[in-house]
C-alpha cells in the first residue's frame, strides 16, 4: 500500500528539492518582461517626452494620467498593442517547455536541470498543446454561460440596488465565477500531471503512451475521491500568491514618488517570485497527490507470498486459498520441462544390460 503524506507540506518539500525549476521559470519571465518593456518604454517616450503632463508621472503619480497614457497608445502610430501580443507565443512556448519538464522532475528524481526541462519539454509539447486547447474548449463551454449569467446578474443588481448591498451581491457572483473556474484549472492540472506519469510507462509496442485521453478519467476520479483535501490547498496558495502580489503593489504604488526606483522594482518583484512560487507548489502538490493514486496500481507479474513470511490471517495466505485461487495454478504450464523423458520400460533392456554368468570376469 502507497505511504499517505500530506500534500500541502509534501508539495512545498518538492518545490525546495527542484527549485531550480522555479529560478529558470522565473529568470525566463523576467526576461520576456524586459525584452517586451523596451517597445513599451519607447511608446511612452514618443508620447510623454514633449508633454507638460509627464510631470505628473515623475514628480508624484497621477493614476488618470497613467490610464490616460495607456490608451493612447492604441492610437500611436507604433502599432498599439501589438508588442503585447507578439510576447504571448513566446509565453506559451515556455509554458509548453518548462511545465513538463517540471512536472516530470517531481515525479522522478531527476534534478531540475535546464537541459532536463527542455528536453522534457519537447518530448510532451504536443500533449500539452493538446490538453491547452481542451481547456480552452470546456472552460469556453462551462464559464462562458456563467459569465453571461453574471452580466444579467449585475446588470438586475445596478437596477434594484445600490451601495454596500449592491457592491457584495455582484461580488457574490464573481466569486462563484471564480470558484468554478478554479475547479476547472485544479482537474486540468491534474490532467497532466497523468499526462506525464502516463509518459513514463511504455506501451506493447515498446514506444511511451502518449494518449492524452487516458488521463482524463483519472484525474476526474482523484478530483472527485479527495476534492476535500486539494480544491482547499489550491484555492489557499492561490489567495497566497495573489495576496503577495496585492500587498506588494501597493507598497509599490507608495513609493513611486521617491528618487530611487531600484526599491521599487524588488519590492515588485518579489510579489511576483511569491506569486510564481505559490504555483510551482500548486503543481507540486497536485503531483503528490498523482502519486498516491496512480493510474497503474498493480504490477504486471505476480508476486507469490512465502509460506514461511506470511501471516496465517492473511487472507493472501496459501492456506485460506481454493487451488483455483492460488497464483501458481495453471492447469497448462507454458514452458516445457528442459530435462528429456526418463524411459518407462518394464524390464532393462537386454541389449544393453547383457551378463553372461558362465564366463568368468577377467
């Protein structure tokens, strides 16, 4: 029987085992990040540059002329938004690289080397792409009704109230949105989790299993046999990273008037390190809980107890079982016996066992 752990602390002991896995996922965002910010940096140049308002930015921050600044930039003649866009390809394609091979090393002991994570990756990039685009399609079909519930729902709260009791009762429904979708994200990751276990059995053929559909099942029923104990973990370490993030950006936020900028951008990013962090140990603790119910449970040869080791009790005991029952019965056995026949004649044979009495022995 597989040793129960609790997942929660078992998650947080794979994230510091492979936390090199974090570092790299966190450096190549960082890098995104500053690679994509310089389009952006020169688009708010070629606005702000000749303009009194940016003193409003410099000297103490203006929110409205932050947002005022950022939608105008739709209209310049750099091409708006589309160095944003440009940088969603590369993301997934990390995405596609890096969870894999993550997911892969806390479910063996393979440290978490680049060199391991790419290749990883690549050996599951196409099943990932596969289950990303499931996702897409169920949340599509389960959120998107609920969504629309919670525009009506908004729209008949604007009409017949208003303060507080308005405020509560249209956050009401984007919590139900959001516990819904958290529902969603939780069985997809576990999704694959199974992916990637099932990658590591071989198929008759001798080749490794790459049907995405087999792990469906078994995600639904570790999703629907322990949902007490994982939907709580995942939904508190995502409150964690998002708090981090709040708490961070507001300090942030406070500090933006001072004449270093250095302070400012670590405290932003520690946020964000917390905030990836949480969700590494999201994943780790969705596959400690992959490996407490895996999809293969028994081993393809059987294992014969020792009469001299076992428990009488047992009910597994040679004893307490019928000789149907006993796994060494085959009434058929499959490998010839190697030794020859010994011959079965009556009487020796006489050309071969010849003794003459009247002559003496020599």
């Amino acid at each position: 029987m597989l040793e129960r752990r609790n997942i929660f602390l078992h998650g947080l002991l794979l994230t510091l085992r492979r936390f090199p896995a974090v570092l790299w996922s966190y450096v190549f965002n960082l890098g995104l990040a500053l690679l994509f910010s310089i389009r952006l940096h020169s688009q708010f140049s070629s606005i702000m540059d000749h303009s009194i308002e940016a003193q409003r930015l410099t000297g103490g921050f203006d929110l409205g002329t932050a947002a005022n600044s950022l939608l105008r930039l739709q209209d310049g003649p750099s091409g708006g938004s589309a160095g944003a866009f440009s940088s969603i390809p590369l993301y997934l394609l990390l995405y596609f690289l890096l969870v894999p091979g993550t997911l892969f090393c806390y479910q063996t002991k393979s440290p978490a080397r680049l060199s391991t994570l790419f290749h990883q990756g690549l050996l599951f990039f196409w099943r990932f792409v596969r289950i990303t685009i499931l996702t897409i399609l169920v949340s599509a079909l389960i959120l998107g009704p609920l969504a629309f519930l919670q525009t009506k729902w908004a729209e008949h709260v604007d009409e017949h109230a208003v303060g507080r009791h308005a405020f509560f009762a249209t956050l009401a429904g984007y919590i139900i949105l959001f516990l819904v979708a958290s529902i969603l994200r939780l069985y997809f990751d576990l999704v694959e989790v199974y992916t990637v276990q099932l990658g590591l059995h071989l198929r008759r053929s001798g080749k490794p299993d790459r049907r995405v559909r087999r792990a469906l099942g078994p995600a639904w029923r570790t999703l629907r046999t322990h949902f007490s104990q994982a939907w709580p973990i995942f939904l508190f370490l995502t409150l964690l990273g998002a708090a981090a993030v709040i708490l961070t950006a507001r300090t942030s936020m406070h500090m933006l008037a001072q004449p270093r900028v250095w302070p400012t951008f670590l405290l932003a990013q520690l946020g964000l390190f917390v905030l990836l962090f949480t969700r590494f140990w999201q994943r780790a603790a969705e596959t400690s809980l992959a490996l407490q119910n895996p999809i293969f449970t028994s081993s393809p040869l059987p294992i014969l107890p020792i009469v001299g080791k076992v428990n009488p009790a047992d009910p597994l005991h040679p004893s307490r079982l019928s000789s149907k029952d006993q796994p060494w019965h085959n009434p058929i056995d499959p490998i010839p016996n190697p030794e020859p026949a010994s011959p079965s004649l009556d009487e020796p044979d006489p050309g071969v066992f010849h003794h003459d009495p009247a002559k003496p022995p020599q």
